[in-house]
C-alpha cells in the first residue's frame, strides 16, 4: 500500500479506480468494480482520501494548533485494507493509495491514470467530512475517464420492475408497440433487464455515450439498447403541428436511431443492439430505464470549474434517482 508521500507511477495506468471510505454505498461500488475488472481484464486501484483539519487559536501566543492525524489515517487504512482483501479474493490484482486532500479532487486527479472510475451515491461522510453523495456529483463532471456511479440500494442481484411513466415508446426498431390509451396519463414501461442502455441526443452516433456503451455491453455479453427522446408537448398555440409534421419530426428520429444502430452492428456484428424512440422528458426516461436496466449509460455536456461542480442539466437530473449503476461519459462541448 502507497501513501500520499509516494512515486505519482501508478502499477496499472488503465485500471478501474475505486473511492472507498468504508461505507456501505462504497462497498456496493467495490463490488460492482470488482465485475467490470474481471469483465475488462483490468486490475483495481482503491483510493481512500482525507483531510486534516486546522485549528486557529484566538490567543496571540498560538496561532495554530496541529492536529494528529494518526486515528484518522489507520481508519482509512483499515478499509482499504478490508477492501483490499475482498478484490484479492475475486482473483482480481490490486493497488491501494491514501492521499490527502478533497476526496473529490483526489478522485478527478487519480483518474488521469485509469480506465473507468466507480464510487457510490452517498457515504457516511468519508474520513474528512467530505460526503461521497458530493463525490459522486464532482467525481462525473471533472473525471478524465468514464465513471460509474452504483446507487446505495444497488445489489448485483436486484429484480427491478418497470414502472408506469408520462413518457411513451412511439418508435422502436423491434416493430410494433403496443397499443396505449391515449387519455392515459401514464403508461407501462419497457422492460430493459439484461441489457447495457444508453440514452443519446442529437449526436447519435457520433455521440462518445453511445460507443462507449457498445464496448462495455461487449465486455458484459449484454444486448445493447438505444433510447432517444423527442419532446412533442404542445405548450402553446406559437407550435401546433400537423399530423404530417408531427410524422416527419418522428421519421426523422428513428432515422437517427437507425442509423446509430446499423453503425454500432456494422463494427460489432455480433453484438444485439435495438432502440426505441420516446416521446416525452428525457429524464424521466432514462430513470425510468434504470429500474430495469443493467447498466445505463449517459453523456454529459457540463461545463467545466469546481465552482458549479456541474454535470449536463439530463445527467444531473438522473443521476439522483437512477436505480442501477450509471456510467457518465464526458462529451466534448
């Protein structure tokens, strides 16, 4: 094990980078990480980071009281010991490194040297007050490699249910869907289990989100489904569309859809891919796509500087509430 006084050389420049800070949420990404690593054949760099905090007297004599940071390192290294020996015993090789400083800004640093970065949706505070619900907001809009952020309810074994959504399937490449009742607010939802998602915009397969999504559903031996999502809502008399526009605004999705699909099966052949095309808020979507998929996989658009700590106005919103693992995938602006 390294310590924050060691070389920056790490023993594997493409590993999968784990946050741990001894929570639950943190042991649920470690054990999502340990099946991408033995998936992707990588091995696993746990990270555990700290801050020492400083004391300032209000006397003339001391300005400055420092604090032993004994107590606090041995509990880090403690769980990334333990963590240690779970990635051990999956047969998966491991490194593991303490640092100090902001586990965010650790984490966006350490991932200049790895291949894909997991941590949770929340943790108990870390070591350093430093909440991995934070983490796992800065940690996707800063990183310089993908991330996967794994819910705190997440468990390699969930049997998740479609649920009834606002947003409904008009278009998709398996044919024809079901009827919908058309005064209904809410429809059934489609049943991704199994299947790698990954939402894309009007990039389509020029989209990063939706390549890398076809490298991860290969290394998983998944089916691969493409979500799009076209907002028709009439909010007012400025666009009243009429049943031609509204055909060719749908024709035109699926054709990108389309084209995204044939793309990805052109350079992975063996690969199943499909889509389908919705009309409603993309959000809603794509949350309601992680209550079944296995994994779903977005792009972000979010502007850069820790000032914000933002992601995409999409990825923002989903983040929070996906019920599966989700992967991040920065997209150039």
């Amino acid at each position: 094990m390294t310590d924050d006084h060691s070389s920056p050389d790490v023993a594997d420049p493409q590993a999968v980078l784990v946050g741990v800070d001894g929570s639950k949420a943190s042991r649920n990404a470690l054990r999502f990480a340990i099946s991408e690593a033995q998936a992707l054949g990588r091995s696993i760099r746990l990270v555990g980071a700290y801050t020492v905090p400083s004391v300032a007297a209000a006397t003339i004599d001391v300005s400055y009281v420092p604090i032993d940071d004994t107590a606090i390192r041995a509990s880090v290294t403690a769980s990334l010991k333990e963590a240690a020996a779970e990635v051990k015993a999956a047969g998966v090789p491991v490194e593991a490194v303490i640092e100090i400083g902001d586990a965010a800004g650790v984490l966006v640093e350490e991932s200049r040297q790895a291949s894909l970065a997991v941590v949770g949706s929340r943790g108990r505070g870390g070591f350093a007050g430093r909440l991995l619900g934070t983490v796992s907001s800065a940690l996707p809009a800063h990183s310089h490699c993908p991330t996967i952020v794994v819910p705190v309810g997440w468990t390699p074994d969930r049997e998740g249910a479609p649920k009834h959504s606002s947003s409904r399937p008009v278009r998709s490449s398996r044919g024809e869907l079901r009827p919908y009742d058309e005064s209904a607010e809410a429809v059934p939802g489609l049943d991704f289990t199994g299947s790698v998602v990954v939402g894309v915009d009007s990039l389509a397969k020029e989209s990063p989100a939706l390549w890398k999504a076809a490298e991860h559903a290969l290394h998983r031996g998944t089916p691969l489904d493409i979500v799009g999502v076209l907002t028709t809502t009439v909010v007012g008399p400025e666009w009243l569309p009429s049943t031609g526009d509204m055909k060719r605004f749908l024709d035109e999705g699926a054709d990108k859809l389309e084209a995204a699909r044939s793309a990805v099966v052109q350079k992975h052949p063996d690969l199943q891919v499909q889509w389908t095309l919705f009309d409603g808020q993309p959000a809603e979507v794509l949350v309601r796509a992680s209550d079944t998929a296995d994994v779903l996989i977005i792009g972000s658009r979010g502007r850069g500087g820790f000032a914000g700590l933002l992601l995409g106005s999409t990825s923002q919103s989903v983040l929070p509430y996906s019920a599966c693992p989700t992967m991040v995938v920065r997209v150039p602006r």
